[in-house]
C-alpha cells in the first residue's frame, strides 16, 4: 500500500497446482496461477499486462500460461502491471515463483509452486522504500539495444535523503567485479544506468546490490538486491549439430520407420519463441518412387519414412534437406538454417540368387583330383559382396560317393565344381548332378526360392592309361634258408586296371640288395639266383625285402612297383665260434681261471646250450687243463697240473651246439702263463716271460737299444761340429789374395792432345810433407789429407763369428764417418801418395809412359783382366 495513491484495497491470490517430477514443461491451463487484482472503489476498467510473452492476465485478473512453458531454473520471477485508463494510474506488482520438490506416498518426487510477492508504486519521485519491506521489481533490459549510452534503467532514493545527504552505489557483477562497469549510478540522484549493448547469450540476468550512506560512509539503508534481466531478442540462427548427417533404412520399410534423428540448437532463450526451433523437410533427392518417402517431426527432428516402396536395387542413397527455423517455425519472423540429411537404403535379401542356364557341363580324365570341371555362373541383385549376395552352392543328387564338391569363387561369386575323390573311369564314365544356390544370409520374409536356383551339371569322364599295379602289396613268404639256386619261391604278377585296354605286361627287378632273385619278365615267377642266408648282413629281423617293377605298353607306358618281403627260417648251418680268444692265468693253480663261452649266428634252437670239451690228440692238452662246465653258455678253464711253465699255449676246445643236427667248432684260445704276485695277478717281468722272450734274449734287446742310440747321438754330433766349422770358416777373403777387379778399366781418361796443358802433376803426392808441416795452424789446402792422430779402425778377428761380421762392417762404418783424414776431402780429390821407384807404377804413368819402352808382360800372369790390360798398354806408340 503507498500513501500517494488512493487505494484502500490491494489483493493478490495464489492458487498453486504441484505436478509430476518427471514433468518438464507447462501445459496450457493445466498450472493455473490465480492473481485477482481487486480494486475496493470498484474501478473496473483497470487493464493488466506482464513482462513475459508466456503469461498474460484476463481482465478478471486470472494469469495464465499461453503455451507449454520450460522451467529455466529453481525459481521465476514476473511483473504484473496494473493501470487505470481513466485516472491514468499505473501500479506494479512482482511475483516470484520458487520451486520446490517433496516426496509423495508413492516415492515419486513432486515439485510445487512456493508464493512470494512484493508490491511497489513507480512515481514521478522515483521508488521509494516502504516502511514494511523495500523490494525493486527486477529491471528488464533488451539485449543489443542501440542507445543512446548511459542508458538510465531506475531511480533508487532514500526516505532519509531529504534530511541528509545520502550518496549511492552498486556492487556486484557488472559493477565492480568482471564484467566491470556494465552498470553505473550517479551516487546523488541514484540514478542507475547500462553503459553499453547487452547480450543474453553472454550472460541472462545480473544480481547487484545497492547502498546508500552518508558522507561520512555510514550506512543509512540496509542493501537492496537488484535484478536485472536481459531480455531476449531473436538475433540468433539455429545451428545444426552436424552439417552433414548420415542415417539408414532397410529396404521395404514399413511407413513409420525410424531412419534418425537431427538436431539443431538456437543460443536464444529457449522458453520464448526465439530460441524454439520447428524442423521440416525442404528436398528430396531423388524423388522417386515418390516426392515424399520421408517425414520429420516438427518439434522432436526425428526422420521416419511416410511412404512405402524402398528398394536398394533401384534407390541405393536419398539426399534430404532439413531446414530448421526458430519462433516455433514462423518462416516471415523466425530465422533459419539448413542442414544435409544423407539417408543410404540398406540391402535386404530380397532377391534370390538365380543361375545363368539351366544345365552345365565338363570334362575330367580319371584319377584327378582338385581339378575344377566346371563354372556355375549365377546373378543376384543383392548387394555385391554381401551376406545377402554371397552365394553357397549343394549338391542335391547325382553324387553318392562324394566324388566332387562346389567352392564358391570369393570374387565373381561363381561356383567352382572340383573333384575331390578319384574317379575310376571303368567304374563311373559320367555323372548327372543335380545343384541348389542359395545366400550366407535367410531370404527376408515373405520371399521365395526361385525355380532358377536349381540348375543340373553332366559331367564326363575320360578313360587314360593306369599302371600295373600288385594286388598285394607288401607281398610276404616263409622260406627255410639255403634253399638252392633255382628255386621257384612264388609268382608276384600285376593287374592291369584299363578293362578295355588291350595291353601286355612286363616284369623286372627294382631293387634286390643280394642280387639273390630272379623274376620272369612274362608271368612274374621268382625264382632264387643264388643261396639265401639268414645271416646276411642284407636280411633285416630275418626278413630280406626287394621290388619289382611291372610295366604295360600303353601310350604313353605306365608301371606300377611291388615289394616282396622274404621271411627266412633259420637253420643250424653256423657252428659255434669260442670267446675269448686270448686269456691269461698264472703258472699255479690257485682261484685263477678262465671264463668262457661260445658265440652263434644262428638263433633258438640251433644255438645253446653248448657243449664245452677238450680233444684227445694231442694228449698234452688233457693232461695240463681240464674244463668245468658253469650253465649252458659258461664254462670255466684252468690248469690241471700244479705248475706249469711261463709262456703261451694254444689250448684247442671244441664248442658243439644244440641245433638239429647239432654242429661243432674247434676254437683255439691263446693262454698266457705267467708268474703271479699275492694278489694273483701276473708281474710285469713275468708277463714279458709269459710272452715268450728269456732273459738272454731281453738282454740282447736292451743292448741293440743302447747301440742305436749311441750311434744316433753320435751323428747328431758330428752334424753340430760340421756346421760350426761351416761358420768358422774365414768369410773375409785378403785383399792381396783377391785379384778380382783390382784394376778397372775406366772410359776416356782424356780429351786428346789438348789435354796435355794441364799440369797433372798437381795430382800427385809431394815427394815430401814439409811443407804441409810448417804452414801455420788452421791454414791448409781444403784438397790435401789433414795431418792428425789416425783413427783406431777396429781390427777385424782371425776366426770371425757369422754374427760378428756385421758388428764389424758397423763399427768401421762408424770410424771412417768420424775420421777427417778420410779421402774425400773436397770435390776436387787428391789421391794417395804411391811412393817412388814402383816397378808397378801408378795408372798416370802407365798413362804418359805408354810410348816408352815399358814392359806389361808379367800382368798376363795375373788372370784374364790383366792380361787385357796388357794387351791395351803393351801395344806400342801406336796404340
């Protein structure tokens, strides 16, 4: 109630209805809100409006839902309006809706409508706070206003403000917290304003608070709440999901199938028309069978077929454009947008599987297998490589034995006839198969086998030529060995399975490891070619195996084998043989003996027992052993006399078997008598007596050891001296004995007469050294030999060592390096002084004397080289 408005009563009743939980929208009329505005000076003319476009007020003040309304959060706030067309009075009215959820009887969760409700007057002054209660209704803002910026949205003043001085401000979201400054006041007039376009996709609603203190920063009211409210504009498109949708139907679909479902959102309030969004169907592509296989639903998006006549086989994809328009549909106000919808018309076996033709035939030689004899081609309209178009091929009749199968060819679906049993052509020239086709995949309902599914195969079967083969095969007999040669043992003859094939036969060996068989190239007779015995090495667990080869004269030749087993029986045609052969025992009788026993190639019966005995010639046997038998394989020999000398004995024993008739074998064993220790066992002296050697005759042995070790060391001695004395030998020949080369004959020694202007003379040795003597120190000629101390050359050994001769060329290396009289001196050499009155002379003398009257003869008596040098200078003038 205000006090500037004459109305003494003011009225506002809420009927409240509670609905389901699982409710989520309003339905008309269903939740009534009863508001009565009743005016007590019986004003009637007064009109009501609302803020919101889902609610609206009759003229008996009854609000109401104009259509289903979504419940956007827990609570919901609306301002009623009231105004007098005659006084021009307007009054404002808020109501507040806050949901809540309690628990029925039957555990299903109700929500209800809670009540709330404030009331204020606008003036001119602005609002002014009630004594009881100071609510501001909510402000409404439409987003993307265009100004003019600041925006007043209300006037908030104080009842105190006349008295003091009060200043204004807001806090809060949009003020001073992110997003600052949105909202501003003037902190005198507390005037609010909105700086700037709003946007409710950004953000819908803003909770500030407002505060008014003194100048001195108390506080004169408690803070008031502010709501602000973004009102939505339809400037948003709704947007699809996806651009692109793919769904799918089988073929034959009933009308009403579900194909999919396509969704588009609009970022505009959803519970007023601008954010609610109608689908409908624009195109359809192709547009066969009809223009409209396909419906959507308006509100949900949800695709289902409307019509019938789906069939992959002619429509395999349809292209449907959705267009989706908000403010529910309205295409003159609502904004729009499209989307593809790709539907692909899936296969069904619809369709089944037919053959090309009704009869087949092929073609097959006899005793061939995995061989294809023929292609069954069919055609299905089914999708290809599909369960629905994968064909399965049976043989329904036409092969009891189970000679062929059909395998289906994974690519052209064809079905490939293949023998997979041998075929005998003299037992099955030809056959009539009867074949069915059918798919991997059940034909779908309401469709029926073709008679074309079932079609008949002739098959032919070509006669070729088979070899010989032996009806038994392995073939065994039971003979005795040592049969004769000649001996017919059985007849192994072929058959010839080609019945209508005239053709001959022939036998031959194979194989026969012993060449001990012959057989009959005609009849296959077999016949022994030599003596079998069991003991061969060629016989195996008494059984000798050998093949034959039967041949026919068939184009081309064919020929089978055969192997015939021959078990021989043994007989006693293998006397004993005694074990061992050599044994020892010592010269007196003590626990000493010897075991033995007998070895028989033969088997049970013809071998043990066996009989043990010793002959009667020569009689010495007797007298000096004796046997004793053990069991029927043992017995034991020893001595019979007391002693018996060193040596070894050849011991004759005869062995008999227990065969029929029984053989016998005389055996000699070699048995070493030797002398004994304590312990029965033969010494090593008396195993070399045993042997059969005395003491000379090891003696002598010994002896000749010894010689021919003497004489090997002897010339391992005499190798050892002749080599050192081969490395002793002087390897240094004297200079004097060698008259290889003393004298060389060298090219031109001069130019011709002009040569003789030259002093030669500067060449030679002073005949004296006084000269050199008494020149100051450290003045000499560069070409002359330095006067010193000679070096000490080292002196070669009398008897050199191999090893010595290059320490020896090194150390003289070594002196002559360090010797400064060695020659040369300079470039220019000086050579040695020869001395005076040389009956040799030197080489520059027999030079310029080579006209005189000199005598060169005696060099004839130096070799071959001097004497050629002779004959060059002995020649005379003219030489």
């Amino acid at each position: 109630q205000y006090t500037s408005v004459k109305i003494k009563c003011l009225k506002l009743v809420f009927d409240c209805f509670s609905y389901h939980a699982n409710l989520t929208r309003f339905f008309h009329l269903l939740l009534s809100v009863l508001v009565k505005f009743n005016n007590c000076a019986g004003n009637k003319g007064v009109r009501y409006e609302t803020n919101s476009l889902d609610f609206k007020v009759r003229a008996d003040g009854t609000m109401y839902a104009v259509h289903q309304v979504q419940m956007p959060s827990k609570q919901m706030i609306l301002m009623v309006t009231a105004w007098d067309p005659q006084t021009l009075g307007r009054w404002e009215a808020i109501i507040r809706f806050l949901v809540g959820e309690k628990l029925q009887h039957n555990g299903h969760k109700v929500r209800y409508f809670q009540k709330s409700f404030s009331y204020f007057h606008q003036s001119a002054n602005g609002l002014r706070r009630q004594k009881r209660d100071w609510v501001i209704p909510p402000i409404n803002v439409p987003e993307n206003s265009r100004g003019p910026f600041p925006q007043q949205l209300v006037r908030i003043r104080s009842d105190k403000d006349k008295e003091i001085h009060i200043r204004y401000s807001i806090t809060g979201v949009g003020a001073d917290q992110p997003p600052m400054e949105v909202f501003s006041i003037d902190p005198v007039s507390g005037r609010m304003y909105v700086t700037r376009p709003m946007d409710r996709e950004e953000r819908a609603s803003y909770h500030l608070r407002a505060h008014a203190v003194d100048m001195n920063g108390n506080k004169v009211e408690n803070p008031i709440d502010l709501y602000i409210y973004v009102i939505d504009m339809n400037d948003n498109r709704p947007e699809f999901i996806n651009q692109v949708y793919n769904g799918s139907v089988d073929e034959g679909s009933k009308p009403g199938t579900y194909v999919m479902t396509v969704t588009a959102n609009d970022a505009d309030d959803s519970t007023t028309a601008n954010g609610m969004v109608r689908y409908r169907i624009v195109t359809q592509t192709p547009q066969s069978p009809s223009q409209n296989m396909f419906t959507i639903n308006s509100e949900t998006g949800d695709i289902v077929t409307v019509a019938a006549g789906l069939d992959r086989e002619k429509v395999q994809q349809y292209i449907v454009i959705v267009q989706a328009t908000d403010m529910e549909g309205n295409l003159n106000y609502g904004l729009s947008n499209t989307a593809t919808a790709i539907i692909t018309v899936t296969d069904v076996n619809d369709n089944p599987p037919e053959f090309t033709t009704s009869t087949y035939s092929g073609e097959v030689p006899e005793n061939r297998v995995e061989v294809v004899v023929a292609n069954l081609t069919v055609m299905d309209r089914d999708q290809p490589h599909s369960p629905n178009w994968n064909a399965i091929y049976r043989i329904i009749s036409g092969d009891p034995s189970g000679h062929f199968t059909i395998r289906t060819d994974p690519v052209t679906n064809e079905g490939m006839v293949t023998v997979v049993k041998v075929i005998d052509y003299e037992m099955n020239r030809a056959f009539m198969l009867t074949v069915m086709v059918s798919n991997q995949a059940p034909l779908a309902s309401g469709i029926q086998m073709s008679f074309q599914s079932t079609a008949g195969v002739t098959i032919s079967v070509t006669d070729v030529n088979e070899a010989p083969y032996f009806p038994t095969n392995h073939k065994l007999i039971r003979l005795e060995e040592g049969v004769p040669t000649g001996t017919v043992l059985t007849t192994f003859s072929a058959v010839d399975p080609d019945r209508f094939m005239q053709q001959a036969v022939r036998y031959s060996k194979l194989s026969d490891p012993a060449n001990w068989l012959n057989i009959n190239a005609t009849n296959g007779q077999i016949t022994t070619a030599a003596v079998l015995d069991r003991e061969s090495d060629y016989i195996k667990n008494n059984v000798y195996e050998a093949t034959f080869l039967a041949a026919d004269n068939g184009i081309p030749p064919a020929s089978g084998t055969g192997t015939l087993q021959i078990y021989l029986i043994d007989i006693n045609d293998n006397a004993p043989e005694l074990l061992p052969k050599e044994a020892q025992i010592c010269e007196k009788p003590n626990l000493n003996v010897i075991n033995i026993t007998a070895a028989d190639a033969d088997i049970d019966p013809n071998v043990g027992p066996f009989v043990f005995e010793l002959p009667s010639v020569p009689s010495a046997v007797r007298k000096n052993w004796t046997i004793t038998r053990l069991n029927g394989d043992y017995a034991q020999l020893s001595l019979r006399i007391m002693y018996l000398e060193a040596g070894v004995y050849d011991v004759p024993i005869i062995v008999t078997d227990s065969g029929n008739p029984p053989l016998y074998n005389t055996s000699v064993i070699k048995v070493k008598v030797c002398p004994c220790d304590e312990n029965g066992d033969c010494t090593t002296i008396g195993a070399v007596a045993a042997a059969g050697l005395g003491t000379g005759a090891i003696i002598a042995i010994l002896i000749c050891i010894i010689i021919l070790l003497t004489m090997v060391l002897l010339f391992v001695v005499w190798m050892k001296r002749r080599e050192k004395e081969r490395h002793t030998k002087q390897l240094l020949i004297d200079p004097e004995d060698d008259v290889r080369d003393n004298i060389l004959k060298y090219d031109e020694e001069g130019g011709g007469e002009e040569d003789q202007d030259y002093d030669l003379s500067q060449l030679q040795q002073p005949e004296t050294m006084d000269h050199v003597l008494n020149k100051a120190p450290g003045v000499r000629r560069v070409d002359e030999r330095p006067i010193g101390a000679e070096p000490q050359y080292p002196i070669r050994p009398v008897i050199p060592h191999p090893g010595d001769i290059g320490d020896f060329i090194n150390e003289g290396l070594r002196a002559a390096d360090n010797d400064p009289t060695a020659p040369p001196y300079d470039s220019l050499l000086v050579f040695d002084y020869e001395g005076s009155g040389s009956t040799a002379g030197s080489v520059s003398s027999l030079n310029s004397s080579s006209s005189g009257d000199q005598d060169y003869d005696y060099l004839n008596d130096w070799g071959p080289r001097f004497k050629k040098l002779a004959d060059m200078y002995g020649g005379g003038e003219e030489d």
